[in-house]
C-alpha cells in the first residue's frame, strides 16, 4: 500500500491541466449501456473509481477499451445483469448500473452499497424512482433485485435532491414507455452532462440544467461520443492548495462556472482569482488569509466533496471560522487526524470550529476516506518538517495522480511503497 511523504513549505506555482471528472465519468459509463453499441467518453480521468466501473460493466459484458483518457465502451453483447457484492462494496457509484439495466433489459440485480467510512449512505430515493416507474423491487440477500417488462412514464418527486438518485431515474425514464417527470431533481454539472448525452443518444430530455426535468421515452437509443467535463473538485482541491500555500497557480481545461461557491469563499479569504475561458488562475502570495466559514448545500452551494479541503485550508487562517456539512452530517473523519498536525478544530454535531493554529507540524496520518485524504495532502504541504500520509489508496480513487500534477507545481511530495497501514 503506497504512501504519501511530504516535506512542507514549498510555495505553489505554474500551471496544471485539470483532468476530467470522476463523477460525470461514473455517470456517463453505466449510461452507454442504455445502447447496443461503442460509446466514446473522451477526457476520462485514469482513476480507480473510474477502473471499477469498467471492471463491472465488463462484468456484464461490455468490452472496454482505455487509452489516454479515451475510454471506449461496446455494450453490444451485455449479457450478465447482476452487479456482484464485490464491485459494489469497492464503490457505490456502482448503483448506477440499476435504472440502464432494468431499462434496457427488464432485469437488474445489484448489491446494496451499505454505508460509507463516515455514515449511512442509502439508496431508498434510487429505489423509490424504479418503483414509481413501474419496477418490482425486492431486497433479497443483501441485493436488490429489481424486473419490469417495461418502465412506464410517470411523476418523480424527490424529498431529498439526490445526485445519484436523479441519473438512475433520468437514464431509466429515457427508455420507458411514456412521458415521465422529475421535481426536485439534482442540477450538479455532472447531471446535466449526463442529460446531455442521452440527448446525443437520442433521449427527449427537456429542463436539462433545472430541478424539473421532462423526459418523453423512446423505443431505443444509440451509441455516441462525447467529452467529459472538468473535474471540480480537483479543481478546487488544487486552488486550496495553492492558497494554502501563499502561491499562485494556472488550472487549464477547467471550468471556473462550476466552481462559484469555492472561487467566491476564496476571494473572501483575500485570494486574487482570475476567471478566463477553460482556465483559473489564484494568487494568493504575500497575503494573510482571512477566515471564512462556509455551509455546504446542493449545486450551486459549497460542495460537500470540498468541505475537509476548506477545514485543512482554515486551520492555518488566524481567526475563528465554522465548516458545516449540511449533505453528510457524519463527514468529519479528517478532522481528529488534522488535529494531529497542530490543527485546532473541535466538533458540533455537523459543523467544525475551527481556531487557526499559526503553525502545523508534520507526522504521520491516515485517513479512511478520498476527501479526508486530500484535506490531509493539503494540510501537509504546508506543515514544518515532515508529513507521511498513509492509504494513499483512497486519493487514487478520486484523483489521477494527484502527487504528480502537485509535483509539478513545486510540491515537495513523494509516492512510496509502504507496509503500514
Ligand atoms: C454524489 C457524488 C458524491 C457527492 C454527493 C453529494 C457521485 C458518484 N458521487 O453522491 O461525490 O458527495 O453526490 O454532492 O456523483 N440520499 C438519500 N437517499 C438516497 C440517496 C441519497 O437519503 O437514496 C441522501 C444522502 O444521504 C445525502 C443526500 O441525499 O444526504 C445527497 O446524496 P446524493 O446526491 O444522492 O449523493 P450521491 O449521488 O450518492
């Protein structure tokens, strides 16, 4: 299992190209499966979560092909329709197989996810769409197992504005008989380009980018192309590296409308943010930073998967500030872990008090989830002296080779082999 070992103080500068995003990625792939065919998904980032997805939808038939971030995937001959414990246990995105299969082929049988490092994660929403579609749902051994002859339109009204639970039922209402409604839906960028490919798939989609999407089924759906968009979080985990470094960075192939809660909370912070076509800019040298306290809430708020980058960042700000997760009320495992480099941060319930230490020291930490992970990477190019970061493993889900584009921008930061865990 690798490690992280990083030498702190090093001022962040250059430019870097942003990779694309993971979570349109995880989107975009179970959705080519709605046709017989090759779909191409250019701009896809080489990470584990997206080296998962392929090994299920390999699983289930689909011939993949991974060159250069261009991910090619033949759904021609999809013959398996359960998505295993093993697969799904690794990563729950995998639920996403649920709305393509039983759309396309009547049939789904996929694994419960179960929780996540830091709380119950449930798929009730999920369930709920296929049911209303017309689905006969069932829990059985751990599985959800789910058949429909054929989905019918119908009306979706979500309680909760789930991501997850918006894609499964856009993609499964694409291909049902009849006209179906979603309130309430997600309008997170990577939603909207999953509506957008099925629409180049041949899908009716109207509201695309609103909370009420339209969705007028069709018989059947063809194959296509089509370029994932920038990674945001990577986005702004390399902003907050470089704020929280007093540097000044270039992100290419990025996109600053995606990012607007982060790029206004950093300008609050004193940091100078540059906006240009595909490209953003920060500088943060020779400034002190101000503490700004940030709640996390639904597209177009301050993300959730940001929320422990903003803590590291706000635990080296002189003054008060508080983080509140309002999406996952359980997400603070990095901060026990923080608080072990100097950090001063205590909880209540789901907010972080964070007092900002003047200094963090370098030791050796781990953490059990992606984000958590790269709030401690943040936190350790900063510390005096040495920072070890086990379980690299979690970064290498979400980021692709983060250490290098770090590396490159002047980070002090190595990938060793490690036996701790
Ligand atoms: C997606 C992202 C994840 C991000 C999250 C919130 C992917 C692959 N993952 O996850 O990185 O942190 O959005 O922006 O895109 N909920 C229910 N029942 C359900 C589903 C969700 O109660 O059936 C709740 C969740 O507990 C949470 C809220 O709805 O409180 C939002 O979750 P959701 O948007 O569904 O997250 P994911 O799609 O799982």
């Amino acid at each position: 299992m690798d490690k992280f070992i990083i030498q702190g103080g090093k001022k962040l500068s250059g430019s870097v190209k942003v990779s694309g995003s993971k979570n349109s990625s995880l989107a975009l792939m179970p959705a080519s499966i709605l046709a017989s065919g090759k779909s191409v998904l250019k701009n896809t980032p080489e990470l584990n979560d997206v080296f998962t997805m392929s090994k299920l939808l390999k699983h289930l038939g689909a011939e993949i092909n991974f060159n250069n971030e261009i991910l090619k995937i033949d759904s021609s001959r999809i013959n398996e329709f359960t998505a295993p414990y093993e697969h799904v246990k690794k990563m729950r995105a995998s639920v996403y197989v649920l709305g393509p299969l039983l759309a396309r082929f009547g049939k789904a049988k996929v694994s419960l996810p179960g929780g996540c490092a830091w709380g119950p994660r449930p798929v009730n929403l999920h369930l709920e769409a296929m049911k209303k579609l017309g689905a006969d749902i069932d829990l059985k051994d751990g599985y959800i197992v789910a058949e429909a002859k054929k989905l019918k339109g119908t009306k979706i009204n979500f309680d909760v504005s789930s991501v997850g639970a918006t894609g499964n039922a856009m993609m499964a209402a694409s291909l049902a008989e009849g006209a179906t409604l979603i309130n309430n839906a997600a309008i997170e960028p990577e939603i909207t380009q999953l509506a957008e490919f099925l629409v180049k798939m041949g899908a009716l989609i109207d509201g695309i980018g609103t909370n009420t999407i339209a969705i007028q089924g069709v018989a059947e759906l063809h194959s296509t192309e089509i370029t994932t968009i920038p990674d945001r979080i990577e986005t702004g985990t390399l902003l907050i590296a470089a704020a929280i470094t007093n540097g000044n960075i270039t992100l290419i192939e990025t996109s600053s409308e995606h990012l607007e809660a982060v790029l206004l909370k950093l300008e609050d912070c004193g940091c100078k943010i540059t906006r240009e076509p595909k490209k953003i800019s920060i500088d943060a040298r020779n400034i002190e930073l101000n503490p700004v306290s940030i709640t996390t809430s639904i597209f177009p708020g301050f993300p959730t998967d940001m929320q422990a980058q903003w803590t590291a960042l706000m635990s080296i700000v002189n003054g008060v500030s508080t983080v509140t997760d309002t999406i996952y009320f359980d997400r603070f495992k990095h901060v026990p872990e923080l608080n072990r480099l100097g950090a001063q941060i205590v909880l209540d319930q789901n907010t972080a008090v964070v007092t900002g230490a003047k200094k963090l020291r370098g030791a050796k930490v781990m953490s059990t989830d992606l984000r958590a992970s790269a709030s401690l990477v943040l936190a350790g190019l900063v510390a005096e002296g040495t920072t070890e970061v086990l379980r690299v493993y979690h970064l290498d889900r979400g980021y692709q080779r983060i250490e290098e584009k770090l590396k490159s921008l002047g980070a002090d930061i190595r990938r060793v082999e490690s036996k701790e865990y």
